[in-house]
C-alpha cells in the first residue's frame, strides 16, 4: 500500500498552541474592529489638510519651474 502526503494532510495533523496566542488574536481583532471608526474618521478629517498641502506643492513647483524658464 502507498501512502502519499501533501501539504492539507499535514497541516492537519499540526500541533497549534492553543491559550494565550489565540487570545491575543482575538483581541486584537476585536481592538481593530472597535478602532475603525475613529481612524476613518480621521482619514477623513486629514483629507481636506493633505489636499489643499497637495494643491500648494504643485503651485510651488510649477512656479518654480516657471521662474527658472522666463
């Protein structure tokens, strides 16, 4: 009788640790899940800041680069 073995069947048989690891995945998922709020929030309110940082960085350049070319 042949015996083969791939990857699924011996990630089966894989010993995990169980207790402490699993909690701390747990709570940071639940952290995560409690926080996205308040960092989308802040996307957000950070947007009109990096928009108008944007706007004046390319009006910066571009008047550069007109007052190197006249």
């Amino acid at each position: 009788m042949r015996t083969t073995a791939n990857i699924a069947t011996v990630r089966a048989y894989e010993v995990r640790p169980e207790g402490l690891a699993d909690t701390a995945k747990v709570l940071k998922n639940i952290v995560l899940f409690a926080a996205a709020p308040f960092i989308g929030l802040a996307y957000a309110a950070a947007f009109p800041f990096v928009a108008i940082g944007m706007l004046a960085w390319y009006g910066v350049r571009a008047a550069r680069k007109r007052a190197v070319t006249a």
